[in-house]
C-alpha cells in the first residue's frame, strides 16, 4: 500500500489539527490506487465507506487537469458540504488527502487546503 511516510503522516496530521482544531473529524490519503485513513476522532465510528470516498476523491486527479487552462486560475482545493459537516480535498500530482470537519468558519478550510498543499508538494506519492 501507498502511504505518506510517517513524518509526513505527523506532518499532514499536525497541519490539521492546527487549522481546525477540535473540530478535526478524519484525515484520508489517497492515491490512483490505495486509501489509508490517517486520523479518526476517537468518538467517530469506523463505518464509513473510506473506498467509495476515494472513489469519488479521484475524479479530482481529472478535474485537476481540465480546470488547468481556465481564466479561473489554478485548482487549489474542494470543499463538500454535508449534513453534519465539511469534507475538504487537496490534491498534487498523484496523490492527496481529504479532510473531514464538523462546522466552521469558512475562512478556516483556506488555511487547511494551504498548509496541506504545501506537504503534499514536498514529498513523492510513490
């Protein structure tokens, strides 16, 4: 399986919890191939569906590269809005990670795609 290394995994994880705090529900990695989940809150339950995530996840790997031309600018990240709570995804090259939150302030989910993006950057999804 595909995962960061474990100073990146502390890394990814410490970003995280700094840009959300206690709000902080999962941290997921993910590839064209694998999925690990990285961080459950401990009163989470183990349930969900982390492959049909990451199935939905990856079409940003392709949505990356036809956004890439646009007078948008560069894709930085996606946030979903659920129910009860927000999942947010960074992606870079052949990998990312999606984040899970319950409720915050907007202006928060800028700071964690940022800092996220920047690790993802420094290191090799293979």
């Amino acid at each position: 399986m595909t995962h960061p290394p474990d100073e990146r995994v502390e890394e990814l994880l410490s970003a995280a919890r700094t840009a959300t705090g206690d709000e902080l529900r999962s941290l997921t990695y993910f590839t064209e191939e694998d999925v690990e989940q990285l961080y459950l809150r401990s009163d989470l339950s183990r349930t969900a569906d982390l492959v049909g995530f990451a199935e939905s996840e990856r079409h940003g790997f392709h949505a990356q590269s036809l956004y890439a031309d646009t007078q948008l600018g560069e894709y930085r990240f996606t946030v979903r809005v659920f129910e009860n709570g927000y999942l947010t995804r960074v992606i870079n090259d052949g990998h990312g990670i999606w984040v899970t939150t319950d409720s915050m302030d907007i202006d928060r989910f800028e700071e964690l795609a940022s800092a996220l993006a920047s690790i993802l950057r420094s290191f090799d999804p293979a």
